[in-house]
C-alpha cells in the first residue's frame, strides 16, 4: 500500500486538511486507498486529480462546475493546464496594461506639477472605461502605439484637442454651420487625431467610436480633464456626419 496520507498532502502543498476532506464528502477528490486505520491515501492518481482541480479553481470555475468538467471524457490533465495557461497569459497582459497605467502616473509624479487627486481618480475612471470596451488585444495594441509614439506626443495631442473643442465652442456660438469649411477643417483635423489614436485599425476605431456613444461625449472628454457640454458633443457629431456623407 503507497501513498500519502493526509497530514503530509497538506504539509507539501499548502492545502488544509479540512479542503481535503471537503473535496472527499462532495465526490471530487476520494482517495482510492485508505490504511488498515482508516485514514486516506493519496497515490499519483489522486495528485492528478487534485491538480486538474486547484488548476481549474484558479481560472474561475466554482467547485460544482468543476466536478462536472471533471466527469466529462475529453477532460484530462493536459487541457485542464492549458486553461490555466491561457488564464495566466490573460493575467500577464492585464498586468503589462497595468504596469503601463503605473509607470505613466509615476512619470507624472516625478514632473514639477505633481498629480492631482483629480488626476487620480480619472486615471481610474478611464482604465475602468477602456476595461469595459476594448479587447485586450486591443489594449495591448494601443500601448505599444503609445509606446511608439511616445509622451511627449501624447501631451501635445492633449493640448491640440483642448485647442480643437475652443474652436468648435467659438463656431457654435457664431452660429457657423457645422458644414462650413471653417467646421469641415476642425472635423478634418478630429479625424487625423482619432486615426492617430487608433493606428488606423477599423476594430478599435469601432470600439472607441462603442465607448463614446455608450459613455456619452461629454462625460468621456471630462474624464480626460477636458469639460464638454452636450450641446457642443452633438455640433461636433453633426459636422463629422457631414465629413462622413452621412446622411
């Protein structure tokens, strides 16, 4: 008879004596051999098994779910740790994008101006936004654009969409229409800024063009430290309409 019982499972994997017993009363995990005193043995088959268990804990799957995985034919050890690859590279990358977020405010940090609180919780407000609409390809994706354009450019496309929403605010008051050339020219220049942004790829401008009619211009705009009232979110959606030839 081999085997470990279970003071020594837990001992060498971390895993408590009562998860163990637990994992038996609910049919996930019985040992197949117990010593003539009764305490339960833990051989190779059982150590598989407990490994497709803590490898599908890990991507999620709620223990019921888990067991009935578990019953299925095409299980196996092999597949159940190739979930939980693919659960760690999905982990990796919402770190990289984090480590990104991070880095950033620290540069911000070290800059004479400081940040604000303000910056802050909109720091939080936006990765939460971009969370919700693109993918993480996609966001992965417009790091390394960001990172190959640099930060420098990334302020100064700051600044050159403040100067864009003035110019639109001063022909809304005009009365200008939003198809006049002098509109047509600002809603150009929107539309070489958004191509910039997204690198040209038509799946994130979707996305972000997703997150804007979902979000609301204006409230997307504020949460970049750029107030916009709706009045002028609406002018600048009619003058890139006519850009368009939508009709």
């Amino acid at each position: 008879m081999t085997g470990m019982k279970v003071g020594e499972l837990t001992k060498r994997t971390g895993l408590t004596v009562r998860t163990l017993h637990h994992y038996d009363e609910i049919g996930l995990l019985a040992p197949a051999e117990r010593t003539s005193s009764g305490h339960r043995l833990y051989g190779e088959t059982e150590l598989r098994r407990l490994q497709e268990i803590i490898s599908l804990k890990s991507v999620g799957l709620p223990l019921r779910e888990i067991k009935e995985y578990l019953l299925r034919n095409e299980a196996s050890l092999d597949r159940v740790l190739e979930l939980q690859v693919e659960r760690i590279n999905q982990q990796i990358a919402g770190r990289k994008r984090l480590l990104a977020l991070i880095q950033g405010l620290r540069r911000r940090l070290r800059s004479p101006n400081g940040v604000s609180l303000e910056e802050l919780t909109r720091t939080i407000e936006v990765t939460m936004k971009y969370e919700k609409y693109y993918t993480p390809e996609q966001l992965e994706q417009l790091e390394e654009h960001a990172g190959e354009v640099g930060e420098e450019r990334i302020q100064a496309v700051q600044q050159e969409w403040t100067e864009l929403f003035a110019a639109y605010q001063a022909s809304m008051e005009e009365g200008c229409d939003p198809a006049s050339d002098e509109v047509q020219a600002l809603a150009r220049k929107s539309a070489a800024l958004i191509q910039e942004f997204t690198g040209g790829d038509e799946a994130i401008e979707a996305s972000l063009g997703n997150m804007y009619k979902t979000e609301g211009g204006e409230g997307i705009s504020s949460s970049h430290g750029m107030n916009m009232s709706p009045e002028l979110w609406e002018y600048m959606g009619k003058a890139g309409a006519v850009l368009r030839g939508d009709s």
